[in-house]
C-alpha cells in the first residue's frame, strides 16, 4: 500500500469516526436539556443498537452483491447527513427518536463498508489495516477536543445543545461527497444467494456445544448490558457535577484504548484468555465504583487544609479514572474477545461466529443495556433531580457479579493461554 492510497484511507477513517463521535458523547447531555426523561434518553440511544443488528443485512443482502462498496457509502452518508441536520432541532421525543432510528440506519451499514474499502487496497491487512484503523480513534478524538474548544472560546452550552449534531451532519456529507473519490471497490459477493442466516452467524451456534464458549458468549451479553449506563449517561452525569469541557475529557478514554491496544501483545502473553476477560469485567466494576465515589465539588480552595485538599483531589481524580478505564474496559474484553472466537472457530465458519457475537453484543446485549439504563436513571430521579450515585452502583454491582460468574465457570485450555502480536493487532482494528 502506497502513502498516497494510506492517506486517503486514513482521512476516510478519521471522517468516519468523527461523525459518530461528534454526535454520541452528548446526545444524553442535550436530550435531557430539552426535558427527555432516563427512559426517552435509554430508548433514543437503543435506536443505535436496532441498526446495528439490521446493518448487516443491508450489507451482506444488498450492498455487497449488487452495488460498490464506496458508492454505497457515499449514498448513506449523504442521506443521513441530511436527516440527522433536521432531526437536530427537533423537540418532540417520538420524531426525534424515529429521525435517530433512520440515520442510525443509514450509518451503521457505513462500518463495514469502510473496512470493505480498506481490506480492499491491502496485501498485508494484519500489519496494515491497525495503522489505517487508528485514525478512527483519532478522528472521534478530535471531535471531542473541537466541541470543547468551541464550548470554551464561543458558545459554554454546546454540549447540551444540537450543535454537536449538526456538526457530524455537516461531516457526513462530506464524508459522502469525499466517498466517491475513493479507489473503487466492487460487490465481493456478486451472484452468491447470502441467507440470513448466514448473516447472523447461525452457523456458529454449534460453538454453544462446548461449556467454556457457551459461558464466553453469555457473560459478553450481560457484560455489554453496563456498558450502556457508560455510554448514554457519563456525559450528562458530569455535567450535571458541573465539570467543564466534559467532551475533551471523554475522549481520554479513547486515548487510554490507543495506549492499551499498542501493549495487548504483551499482556496477552503474560495472562492468557481467562485473564485478560477477567481484567476487563473487572475494569467495569473500577470504573462504576469510581462514578458513584467520585465528585466535582464546586467549592473556593483559598482556605482548604491539606487533607480537604487531597480529599478534593483524590475524588475528581476517581472520575478522571472511571474515563481512562475505558482503553482497559474495552480493549481487555472486546478485542481479547474477538481473538477468542477467532480462535475457536473452524475457518469455514470463522467470519460467521465473529458476527454472532457482533450481534451479541452491540445488538443485544447494549440495547438491552440502553433500555434498562434510562429505567434506572428514571427509578431514581426525584424532582429532576438524579442520585448519580445510586444509579452507578447498579451497574458496578450488576458487573462484579458478571466476573465473579465467569472467573468460577470459565476454563481455559493451554492452547489458548498465548497469541502471536499479529492476531492482536488484527482483532483491535476491527472495532
């Protein structure tokens, strides 16, 4: 691969990322601003998870027998930057939530279809896809950074704004226009009779056979249902604790994934599968603990003692260390995950079993998560008021029973306790 088709492969990840970044982080901070309740906030978000279990057939049935792959993205991304810049102002929670579900259907398609394009223009994808993939960090890095910037030199309340949303819609359709210049990358399946079943991952079920996989996939279930509570509600909570710049703060938990995924090597080989799962579920019940423990007090540090002093600091640093978690929650977990499966899966049905816990997971497992995160949030809110620390504790408790569940009832074969870099590194660029 050239440095001219990397650049260009690289700007189109670092667009693609940018978009889901810009709007996502703050969507609960603005939603709840306009009067959303938790459950409105949980379901608007679930809109997100719904097409990501319907993208895959949009992709495997249509887009990859019929069309090219950068046309097609560049159809959507057009499309969805138009319905998400009219969706932005929107007041209303049920056609608010219904523009969400058709752009979210217009960008979850978008994922694969960026792979699909770089795969394409690669000979060595296990050495070259992770350097391409990494401006996907980098890019919803920086839409972090631009809308603080933007809340700290133009306008203190974008974050409860929908300028976040017009702003990915304004990326989106440059993303769509930028698509069409792409190298082209035809159909890979043209002619092929692709089932659902196919697309689900059906095949891969004859894994659940064995005790150690079927606990694998149940514990990824419960684990991502959490990881919702993270997703929609950090940013709202610590703007609601009145911290400043909350979007650029964030974003240091994509730093933190960076960092990990450059030493997963290292820690794979040392700790094995089990391990490496357990420090991610782990990781969960830190980072809870640290959100209902934590607090941004608003208070004059003129006349503080020092150990009032390093009360103070020792709480807010619980919350900066609840967002670093991130690179350990996820790469631990996920990416170690995905190894797994491409380990115990036979190479005919390999692919399959990867979107059976795709599916799993960001489907099923976080939408469920979205649902039942706003039901919480609205349990324990008086007055519109929320108790930020009891509804953290939820999701810490519910994830340390999850790792204590696995570390008793999951068993690791000694073929699995070591993986060559190069698995690593194929397995994080898949995010």
């Amino acid at each position: 691969m050239d440095l001219k088709i990397y650049m260009r492969l690289s700007l189109m990840m670092f667009l693609q990322f940018f978009i889901w970044g810009a709007w996502f982080v703050t969507l609960g901070t603005h939603l709840g601003d306009i009067g959303f309740t938790g459950s409105q906030i949980g379901y608007t978000y679930l809109m997100n998870n719904i097409a990501a279990i319907i993208s895959p057939f949009f992709v495997g049935m249509i887009a990859d027998r019929f069309f090219a792959s950068q046309k097609v993205m560049g159809v959507l991304h057009l499309a969805g930057g138009v319905i998400l810049y009219l969706s932005a102002d929107v007041t209303t929670a049920g056609l608010l939530i219904l523009g969400l579900l058709l752009y979210n259907l217009t960008y979850m398609p978008t994922l694969a279809l960026v792979n699909a394009v770089s795969f394409n223009q690669m000979k060595s994808p296990d050495a070259q896809f992770p350097k391409v993939r990494v401006w996907g960090t980098i890019g919803w890095i920086v839409a972090g950074l631009v809308i603080t910037f933007i809340q700290f030199k133009f306008y203190g309340d974008v974050e409860k704004s929908s300028l976040p949303m017009k702003m990915a819609a304004i990326a989106s359709v440059l993303m769509g226009l930028y698509s069409f210049t792409l190298p082209n990358t035809p159909p890979q399946n043209v002619g092929k009779e692709v089932s659902a079943g196919e697309i689900l991952g059906v095949k891969a079920l004859r894994l659940l056979k064995e005790r150690s996989f079927f606990i694998f996939v149940l514990c990824s279930l419960l684990i991502s249902i959490p990881l919702a509570f993270y997703y929609n509600f950090t940013n709202l909570f610590l703007n609601d604790l009145g911290m400043k710049g909350v979007a650029a703060k964030q974003s240091m938990g994509q730093m933190s994934e960076v960092l990990f995924m450059i030493l997963m090597p290292w820690f794979f080989v040392r700790l094995g599968v089990k391990k490496m799962l357990l420090v991610g579920m782990l990781a969960w019940v830190l980072r809870y603990f640290f959100f209902a423990t934590g607090d941004n007090p608003i208070i004059s540090l003129a006349n503080l003692t020092a150990d009032q002093l390093i009360g103070i600091i020792a709480s807010v640093g619980m919350l900066y260390g609840g967002i670093l978690l991130h690179g350990i929650c996820y790469d631990f977990f996920f990416v170690t995950g995905q190894i797994y499966v491409d380990k115990k899966a036979p190479g005919e049905i390999r692919a399959s079993a990867q979107g059976f816990i795709a599916l799993i997971t960001y489907g099923v497992g976080i939408g469920l998560g979205s649902v039942l995160s706003g039901l919480i949030v609205d349990l324990f809110t008086v007055n519109e008021v929320k108790n930020w620390q009891i509804i953290w504790w939820i999701p810490c408790a519910f994830a340390a029973v999850i790792a204590l569940f696995f570390a008793l009832t999951f068993k690791e074969k000694k073929s699995e306790v070591s993986e060559p870099a190069h698995q690593v590194e194929t397995a994080a660029g898949s995010d």
